[in-house]
C-alpha cells in the first residue's frame, strides 16, 4: 500500500492524494453503503406498506444497472478524484458551465448529510444504553404507576379530555393509560429531555442543540481523526469494521429465511397502504401510487449509493483495471444486502412491527435484529454495538467520498479553491472540515425523527439530479469524447437503457420528494441546489478570470480553454428539458393519499 505513482516520489509532499489503494481498498472504504439499508427501513416500510422489500429490490437492480455507465465515464478519468459527479460533470461543460458544478455540488449534498443522519442515530443508541427510556410494562413503571394510583380519579379533567379524544373508553382504562404515560416521563433521564436550545429556521425546520446532537458532534470528530490519516489508513479500518459488521449482519438476513421464519402474509397480498403509516392495505390509487413512487425515491437515496467505490480514481495505484473491480464488486455486494436485510425484516416482523417508532427512528433497528433470530439480552446488547460499528462504517464512507468530491471541485475550478487542499498523508482536509461545519448544522435539525427525515428528503433532491445528470454523460461523452481511451466500455445498449432510467429517476423526483412529511421539500432542494450557481460564477468569473485551472480539462484532451466541439448538438438541452418537464408533471400529478 506504499506505491506511489506521479514520478515516482511522494504526491502527498507536493499536495496531492497518494495512489494508494488497490480495488480491494476501495471496495472496504465502500463498504459502508450495504449499512445504509438500516437508515430508512423504517420509513420506507411505513410509506409503502407490504410494498417495502419490493420497493428496495427495484430500487438496488436499478442501481447496479447505473453503475455501469459510471464505471465506464471513471475509467477515462484516471487522474481525478470525486466520483462519478466529477467525471460526469466533465460532459455537461460544452454546453453550459453552470451544469458542471451543478453536478458535482448536488453529489455533494447529497452524500455528506449521511455523517449527521448516522451520527444522529448512534447518539440514539448510545443515549438508549446509558439513559434508557423505561418501557411502559417495566418494573419500575409499574411499581411508580402503584405509588401514584391514587393521583388521578374518575372525575379528573384530564380523563374527560382523554375519554373525549378516545371515543368509548372507560375511565378506568383511561386512568391506566394516563398513568403509565406520567410514569414513564417521571422516570425518563433528565438528559433525554434536556436541551441547551430549540430554534425554528424560516422554510426549512427545527433545530435542536441536545444531548444529540453534542454526542453526535464528538463521534464526527473521532472519525475525523481516523481519515486525517489518509485514504490507505481509512481503507484498513474501514476492512475491519465490514468484516465485523457485515457477515452477522448477512447471517441475520439469511436465518429467518432458513429457519422457517417468513410468515408468507407479511410478503403477500402487495398493496399500498392507504396512507403513509397506516397499517391498512390500500388500493392502486393515485394516492398508492403516490407512496410507491415515494419509496422507490427515498431508496434511491440508499441502494445508488455504492457509485461512491469510483471517488478514489486518482488514489487507485491502477485506476485503468481497478476502477471497474471496485464498483462491480461493490455493487454485487450491496445487491446481497439490499434483497435479503428488508426481506428478512419485513417476512419475520410484518407491516405493523415494522412500524415501531424505534424501527422509523433507526434506533430500535438492532432489537429488531435480535428478535429475528431469537437472541438474548446479551446478543441483543452486542447487537447494538454492532449496529453503532456500521453507522460508523456509513459515516466513514461518506467522509471519505464526499470530502473528495469537494477537493476535485475545487481542483477542477468549480467549487471555492480553499477546498484545494491535502495534508502530508494525501487527505483532503479543508474538504473534511467543511463536511463537519455542514454536518454540525444539519446535527441540530436531525436530532429528532422529523427533522431526520426532512434532511434526508432534501438531501435526496440534490442525489437524484446528479443521477439525472451523470447517466446521460454517459451518451454525451460517447458523442464528445469518443477519442478517448476507455479501459472498461459498457454495452451500448446499457447505456441507453440507463438513459431512460434517468428520466424514471425524474419521475421518481417529481412524485416522491413530497411524500416524506413536508410537501415543499422538492423546493428546498432544488433551492439549495441552486446556491452553487452564485459560488461557481464568483469561483469562475471572478477568482479565475474566466478560465479553468491548467489541467483541469486534459483529461478529455482539451486545451487551454477551448472545450471542443459540440457534436450532441441540441440534445443534451433537450434531456435537460425533458427531465425538468417530468419532474413538474410528476408532481403536479401524483398526490398523497386524503
């Protein structure tokens, strides 16, 4: 892992990322996608109803196809960083200069909201081990609920306004619920509750600096220090964590299919629910419609993901043969998960176990795992340190990859030229510390489940325009760049077929972006998207003169800045308005359930 390539001396003295890695290296520092699935099972299960494990499977053969066209667009692009968004990007210049960055920068927020979403669910699991919420049956509820009995009565308001908002219950029975409930928020640590400050941001929601949101931070800068490191030293780590999350996790997939366990109710009878977690079967409706196509965009989010094992090209110490292992591999790999882990979750536990708050939040995920083979408390215990070992393992991926992304940005004249920067061991740290600001901010919004899932709804905006873009690179480059060697070259007719997958991605856009609890997130998105255009025009215009950086188009055998010529002519303006119209009309006409 010590080889260094770039004429034969050290490309980390001079401020550059180290070759470094073999394909089995990017795989490891890839192995963070297949955890992804724990991030939105819940959620996913409770938009589609019984629909779910079929949601994910569509989705994962979806993305294994479109990582064929990304494999072929890295290999022409050996000496750059940043993914399939950077090399993508390289396609769109011809025809405008804002659609590059465009790319790259929704790449970017896209994949970086994945180290405050998992660090907002491994402070949930640490706060649950050390600062439990009791459960409502526990001993110590119920022995808190025998001292206070007599503290409520039949003639208490609160009954009468319990009765009132549940129609035909006894006061008895409403005394019982009210008790437990005064129970378990007397018994509740004070750190559960406590927050150093709550504050509303106009359009976008609610921020919350609390218990989470303070552990959360500490477990972004320990994996901070791991990368500070470089690329090979993440790699190791990364290759251990896998190997002790993933095969239990794998076997915990299989066992409830090969011990019997699957209640063929749970995967039958697929219909969508009648609105987003309800547990009442639906019809094919536009509303069911609506939550199906929802799933399959939240997903997207999760099962594309794997596109990540390209970031690494300039790090790869044989890009021209490694880069096509490392996302095939990758992507068979995560085919494996994504099939078996929502299949095992949904057959064993059913569209209404999947609907427990701890399985939505992510934080119960790992009990659920122990009921799915039946372990004991201890099990169940050292599945949850699993479970924060392959948070760990997202988040590490996602440091990785997105922080490179913004350093090829930047290198390639698109994003601020602060983010041109490595430390001695060839990691892109200026990137890294901008990837913790953002997360901090986004920490704050994620530390509860609303606000979680409205970070992901946004961020998944930007991840599907990317999508949009960089498939249909894919014939722009053929049509532009035919010249240039390719090490890997997809079937023709894949990258046709992925063509059209762009504009079901569009589709999926359009319809599902609203279906996930605030119906203007496909604005927001788009209005963040939209703040790389001022960035890159002040990057460009201004610091620049007008002119890329040398070297930033040698790749594509361009120079100075002449960028060629145009031989897709009108078509790729037409893609673009093609997937805008989509998009639009995908929204206008799907709409959720009454």
């Amino acid at each position: 892992m010590t080889d260094v390539v770039d004429a034969g001396i050290s490309a980390g003295t001079e401020g550059k990322l180290i070759r470094a890695l073999d394909w089995k290296g990017a795989f490891w520092v890839a192995a963070g996608v297949p955890p992804l699935v724990l991030f939105s099972i819940g959620g996913i299960a409770g938009t589609t109803g019984k629909l779910a494990f079929v949601v994910w499977i569509i989705s994962m053969i979806m993305g294994f196809l479109q990582s064929f066209t990304y494999a072929e667009i890295a290999g022409m692009f050996g000496n750059k960083s940043g993914g399939a968004s950077v090399y993508g990007a390289t396609a769109w210049l011809r025809y405008s200069k804002f659609i590059a960055p465009l790319s790259v920068w929704c790449n970017w927020f896209a994949w970086s909201p994945v180290l405050s979403l998992g660090c907002a669910i491994a402070a949930g699991y640490i706060l649950n081990a050390f600062f439990p919420i009791p459960a409502a049956d526990s001993q110590a509820t119920l022995d808190w609920i025998a001292a206070h009995a007599a503290s409520i009565t039949a003639d208490s308001p609160r009954v009468a306004e319990y009765i009132t908002t549940h129609a035909g219950t006894a006061p008895d029975d409403a005394i019982k619920a009210l008790l437990s409930t005064d129970a378990v928020a007397a018994l509740t640590p004070a750190v559960r509750n406590w927050s150093l400050a709550s504050f509303g941001i106009p359009f976008l929601a609610t921020a919350n600096i609390n218990a989470t949101f303070f552990i959360g931070g500490i477990l972004m800068l320990i994996i901070f220090a791991i990368q500070h490191r470089g690329i090979s030293e993440t790699a190791s780590v990364q290759k251990w964590l896998a190997i002790i999350v993933l095969v239990p996790l794998l076997l915990i997939g299989i066992y409830p299919i090969l011990s019997g366990q699957i209640v063929a109710a749970n995967v039958t009878g697929l219909l969508p629910p009648t609105a987003a977690y309800s547990d009442a079967d639906g019809t094919w409706s536009n509303g069911g419609w609506t939550l199906f196509l929802g799933g399959l965009y939240i997903a997207a989010w999760s099962t594309y993901g794997f596109e990540t094992a390209v970031c690494y090209t300039r790090e790869l110490k044989n890009p021209k043969t490694d880069t096509f292992k490392a996302i095939f591999y990758s992507g068979l790999a995560c085919c494996l998960f994504f099939f078996l882990v929502p299949f095992a979750f949904q057959g064993v536990l059913g569209h209404a176990g999947m609907l427990a708050p701890g399985i939505i939040d992510g934080t119960g995920v790992a009990e659920a795992l122990g009921g799915l083979i039946g372990a004991g408390r201890i099990i169940t215990q050292l599945l949850v340190v699993l479970m924060i070992m392959a948070l760990f393992l997202a988040i590490m991926t996602a440091m990785a990859g997105s922080s490179r992304t913004l350093y090829q940005g930047a290198k390639d004249g698109w994003l601020p030229k602060y983010l041109d920067h490595v430390n001695e061991n060839g990691a892109p740290t200026r990137a890294m510390w901008t990837d913790f600001a953002f997360n901090l901010f986004l920490l704050a919004i994620a530390s509860d489940v609303g606000g979680y899932f409205f970070v992901l709804a946004v961020s998944n905006v930007g991840y599907i325009i990317f999508n949009f873009l960089n498939l249909n690179s894919g014939w722009i480059h053929r049509m532009d760049s035919g010249h240039i060697e390719r090490p890997w070259k997809a079937p023709s007719w894949l990258i046709g077929l992925n063509t059209v997958l762009a504009f079901v991605n569009a589709l999926f856009l359009g319809a599902g972006a609203k279906v996930w609890g605030y119906a203007n997130a496909l604005w927001v998105g788009f209005a963040f998207a939209a703040v790389i255009l001022p960035v890159f025009a002040y990057r460009h215009y201004v610091r620049d003169g007008g002119k890329f950086p040398a070297g930033a188009m040698d790749d594509l055998g361009l120079t100075g800045q002449d960028l060629g010529t145009k031989k897709a002519g009108i078509l790729p303006y037409v893609a673009l308005a093609g997937g805008l119209a989509i998009v639009l009309i995908a929204n206008w006409t799907f709409q959720l359930p009454a």
